[in-house]
C-alpha cells in the first residue's frame, strides 16, 4: 500500500507532462534559442498526388479546387491514383484529362501507402505535395509550402488544417481544439528544428528523398520520420492553410483514432532508432514526448484512477477521486447534455480527450495483438 501514493503522484506529473509540461518546456526553450527557416519566393515544379477510394462526392470540388490555385499551370501536375473505387471516382477524374489531371488505378485494392509508391515514379515534379480527396487549399497554399523549400535543410513541410462547418457535435469541437493545440505544438517544434506530426492531406516533400514504404505503414507519420534520419529538417507552415471538415459522428471519429494511432504505433517500431538518438537527442526527446508518452497516456490515466480508488481513506485523495469519476461520468454524457441544452465548451473537451485516450487503449492492445491496418473506409474511421 505504501507505494499507491508515488504511482498517483508520478502518473498525474506524467499526465500533466504529457499535455502541459511538454508544451510548456518547448515554449520555454523556443523563447531563447530559435532556428528559423530560411524562406524565399520559389516556383519548383511539384506534383500534386491524391489517393482515392470511392470519393465520387468530393473529387470534382477537389480537383476544382487544386486547378485554381495561385500558382503556373506549367509548374504543376495533378495525379489521382483510384484505389480500385468501383463508383464515379474514376470517371469523374477523367473528364478532367483536358485540364491536365492524370489517373492511375490500383488494382486489387491495397490502400494508400501502396498507391503513393505507385504513383511517385510518375511524378515529374521537383516537389511532392499530398492531398486527401476531400482536402480544400486556400488560394495561396502551394506558394506557402514551396517557400520553404528555398532552404536547403529542409525535406518535408506540412501546412495548417482547420476543421470546417462545426454543428455542434462534441468530436467537431473537440477536433478543433484538438487541431488548434497541435498547430501551436508545431509551431515552437519548428523553431526548434523539426516537428513530431504532420496532417497528411497539406503535405510536401523533395522527390528525391521520397522513401518507398510498406503498404502497412503510415505514410503521414512513417515519411517524414525518414526524412528526419536523412538530416532534413520537418516543418509546419502555418500560412498554408488546408479546410476540412471534421467526422460528425462518434463512432466514426473514435475508429479513424484507432486506426491512426495503431499504425503511429507500428511507426514508431519501425522507426525506433529514431527514439535513441539516431535522429539527434533533441528529436527523440520530442518524439518521446509528442507521440510515445501521447499514445500511453491512458496508462497513467488508469493507474491515476485505481491507485486513487485505495486511498480514498484520505479526505484530499478521496475529492480528488469523485472528481475523477464526475469528469469521466460528464465526459460519457457530454452529447446527451448537450441535446438538453447543457452546453459548456469544457464538456466537450473532455469527451474528446477521453474519446483520444479510449482510441489509444484499443489501439496499443491491438498493437500487442500484432494487427495491422492497410485498407479502411473514407470519412468511417
């Protein structure tokens, strides 16, 4: 029994670290010592790729949106690789063959990592850019991403995502706060050299250092880690500005989590040199930090939990324990109180950080099961 009491108060500074000691370090750090991208106004051929499965509802305000950016028509090409879709997708991406946009198809069916290794030896770009089939870009986004290519250690940025169209729902403002405190998070991992995580749907890598990857392997998270390992820098733009609009349903948004966080996971084993100081000190300490202590949070949510459960005896353990289970009670009833008109912000919050760390639990016991995700349904998790 002697020792519940330092598991409580080492999961909670863990917890603690986890969302505010780490941001609170980096803010620190950043506001003394600063490497600064050395960006200048470029026009490097790039391509545009964007993997596609059943996206008949999306694709044509898509590639819309792509052939009218602000940037030479002759500097850029667009490529849509069809993963197998057996809806409009295909045929809607070839009535856009006059305007330049090019279609691959997938056959059978393996996913998007697998698409973007077929499609990258057809690129003629100098720079990768890559974009979701529902991915909107402002105006000025590619001009944004490629300015920062005019220094040379930098091999991958990505942009700002900013979710859309909120109704209310407690995913869609809590993935905005979500978003909103990681944006910031990259911002001062930036100034410090590399970030951690990038949004894959507003991305951009030089061609040359495209890696080729496993079709189980997490483009978003797998690429730029190897990019860091090559002594390239990964840097978040906040001028490029990507719009989406966020899963409307719980269930939806709660398996899209643990399918992301699963593949992260096996990332991370792929790429665990990187966590001992293969890529520098300084990013494993981020990597550590960002991703493996973010992913294992739930741990010390549970052992915060339970140990506190032994020793309620105590009047200060035993309020801070009914505040737990009403955290945890609001967080589970957040959508129901909401309907009722009971609609404070922090409720929302708070369901989706439970939401999160539930993903991560199902996620890493998946993990230890050895399975693995390739292939999933858009916009269903």
């Amino acid at each position: 029994m002697s020792l519940l009491g330092p598991i409580f108060w080492i999961s909670v500074f863990l917890v603690f670290y986890v969302y505010f000691g780490y941001p609170l370090i980096l803010w620190a750090i950043t506001a003394i010592v600063k490497k600064p991208v050395r960006k200048k106004d470029i026009l490097p051929s790039v391509t545009i790729l964007i993997a596609a499965y059943n996206e008949e509802e999306c694709i044509a305000a898509t590639l819309d949106n792509k052939l009218s950016l602000d940037y030479p028509a002759d500097r850029m090409e667009l490529i849509v690789i069809s993963d197998s879709s057996d809806d409009k997708t295909d045929e809607i991406v070839m009535s856009y063959a006059q305007r330049g946009v090019r279609l691959l198809r997938q056959s059978p069916r393996a996913g998007k990592t697998a698409a973007l290794n077929m499609a990258v030896p057809h690129a003629t770009g100098e720079i990768l850019v890559f974009s979701d089939a529902n991915s909107i870009y402002a105006t000025d986004a590619l001009k944004k991403l490629t300015r920062n290519f005019a220094d040379p250690s930098v091999g991958y940025v990505t942009g700002k995502m900013i979710y859309t169209n909120p109704d209310g729902s407690p995913v869609g403002d809590g993935c905005s706060a979500y978003m909103k405190y990681e944006n910031w998070l990259r911002e001062k991992e930036t100034l410090l050299g590399s970030v951690v995580g990038v949004d894959g749907g507003i991305d951009a890598m030089r061609k040359d250092l495209y890696s080729p990857l496993r079709a189980d392997q997490l483009p978003d998270f797998v690429q730029p880690l190897k990019v860091v390992e090559k002594s390239y820098r990964v840097i978040y733009e906040s001028e490029a500005i990507l719009k989406e609009a966020a899963l409307k349903d719980s269930s939806d948004e709660y398996r899209m989590r643990v399918r992301v966080t699963l593949r992260a996971l096996w990332a991370l084993w792929d790429m665990r040199k990187l966590l001992v100081g293969k890529g520098g000190w300084l990013f494993s300490w981020q990597l550590w930090s960002h991703k493996v202590l973010r992913y294992f949070c739930f741990v010390f949510l549970i052992a915060v939990l339970i140990s506190n459960a032994f020793l309620i005896s105590n009047i200060t353990y035993a309020v801070i324990f009914v505040l737990q289970i009403a955290g945890y009670c609001l967080a589970l009833l957040s959508p129901v109180l909401i309907k009722k008109g009971v609609d404070p912000f922090g409720v929302r919050l708070l369901n989706y950080f439970v939401l999160v760390n539930f993903a991560s639990l199902k996620a890493a016991l998946k993990f230890l099961k050895g399975e693995k995700v390739v292939i999933w349904a858009p916009r269903t998790g």
